[in-house]
C-alpha cells in the first residue's frame, strides 16, 4: 500500500491510472501460474485477506484535471468545471456559456457515495447550499432580469436550488432533492487504461480530506483468477445502460452553510 501513499501532482490523470495498472500488472505477471494455483486453493479459507482496502489519494489537482479533459473538453457550454476540496466537503465551481448567457456559479457539496469498477463509474453528490452566482452576464436585459425570477423563484418559492435541475436540463448529471448522480462512464469507456485497471481494482468508496480525495479501493482477485483461465466473471450482459450526458468552475470557499 506504500506505493500508493504519495502522488506527485505533477503528473497527468492518464499517467495515474497508467501507473496504478502497471504496478498491479508487475506484481501479478512474474510467476502469475503457480501463484493463481495456490490462490485458488487458500481463496476460501482466506477471502478475509484478500479483502483489505487500499487507500489511493488523489490530489485535488487530478481531480480538475480530469474533470478538464472528461467534462469541459466534451461539453460546448461549459467553460471551467474545477473544485476546492476540504475536510469531509468540497465546493463546485461552474462555468456555463449558453444561449447569449454567461454565468459563474458555485455551491458546496458532501460526497455521499463513490462507485468505480468495471460496470458502473458513478459520484454521488449531496448539495449543503444553495447556489451562489457568482457572476451572470446575458444578451438582453430582460433574459438577465428573468435568470434572476428563476433562481429567486426556486430559492424564496419553492425552498429549492434549481442547479440539480439545470444539470439534468443540460444532460450532465441528474438529480433527485438535493442529491446529485453523476455517471462518468460516457467519458471514460473510450480510456483503455483506466479501464484495464478497474478490471484489476475497483474503488467502493471515497473520503475528502483538504485538498485531496482518498479513494478506498480492492484488488479484483476473482477477476484475476478469472483472467489466467480465459474466464470472463461479469459479461457484457452485465453492464447497467447508464444516463448519457456534462459539469464546470472558479475561486473562494468559505464553511459549508445549511440551504
């Protein structure tokens, strides 16, 4: 687990993961035979071995860039999508260009729930505040004039926050109360090496911690076993049809507030 503990922000979102697989790929080749023979013998006196999680921090700056790449790169009207993490929260920052309306918003987050494996490739968002907007510039006066009704409308009417909705509406996330699903599996199913290494070791859950993410991950050994007798565990059949759809940001965080 030692060689997960320190990542140099330096380096790419690919080469992260390109590393992650590499490390696992050495470590199973040399010898992989004998050793999946003996696994398969131990495997059910000892599940509990094999089921300890790895801790993978992910530094904030390869969060944002995957987010660049993934999201704003494929997403016309989204201009910056990044965010500022801290202990146990974060906060989006949001870009948008569309329709003659410029606008910067931001909000702040918990993060309820991560799933990364072979099928699904999901965060699950809980919004603690309501939108700030931070800046809005439209063509006319009157569409700037009613961007205003809409969100006061939301807000002071409806004791909601209207970005869940937007997200749907511009089909990058969906959203359900406060909660915030995000699949990313559009983006990712084209990356052979991230995909490689999910086949390898799937992440169950994560925590935030300043400036990081910490992803709680475990070896696929049933994959593994599955893969040095040309056995395929989960099939095609297996994989959930997920939503189709895009996310952006910018600067300053301040203590969570309740909405």
């Amino acid at each position: 687990m030692s060689d997960f503990d320190n990542v140099n922000s330096s380096e790419s979102y690919d080469e992260f993961f390109e590393d992650i697989g590499y490390r696992f790929d050495e470590s199973f080749n040399s010898g992989w035979d004998r050793l999946a023979q003996s696994i398969k013998k131990l495997y059910s006196k000892t599940t509990d071995k094999f089921e300890n999680e790895l801790s993978l921090p992910v530094a904030q700056q390869y969060v944002n860039d995957a987010l660049q790449k993934f999201v704003t790169n494929n997403v016309n009207a989204i201009l910056e999508l990044r965010v500022e993490m801290h202990d146990d929260w974060f906060r989006l920052y949001c870009t948008i260009d569309i329709s003659g309306i410029y606008v910067e918003v931001a909000s702040n987050f918990s993060l309820v729930h991560v799933q990364l494996d072979r099928n699904v490739q999901r965060f699950v968002f809980g919004q603690q505040t309501y939108t700030d907007v931070l800046n809005l510039r439209c063509e006319s006066f009157l569409k700037r004039q009613g961007i205003k009704l809409f969100i006061w409308f939301y807000h002071s009417i409806l004791k909601k926050d209207p970005l869940g909705f937007i997200l749907s509406y511009i089909n990058i996330a969906r959203a359900k109360d406060n909660i915030i699903y995000l699949d990313i599996n559009r983006w990712l199913k084209k990356n052979q090496k991230i995909i490689s290494t999910l086949h390898k070791v799937q992440v169950n859950y994560g925590e935030l911690e300043e400036q990081q993410m910490i992803l709680k991950a475990q070896v696929n050994y049933r994959d593994l076993l599955a893969a040095s007798s040309n056995e395929d565990i989960i099939g095609d059949d297996d994989d959930p049809e997920l939503m189709q759809g895009p996310i952006n940001p910018i600067d300053d965080a301040a203590e969570p507030s309740q909405a």
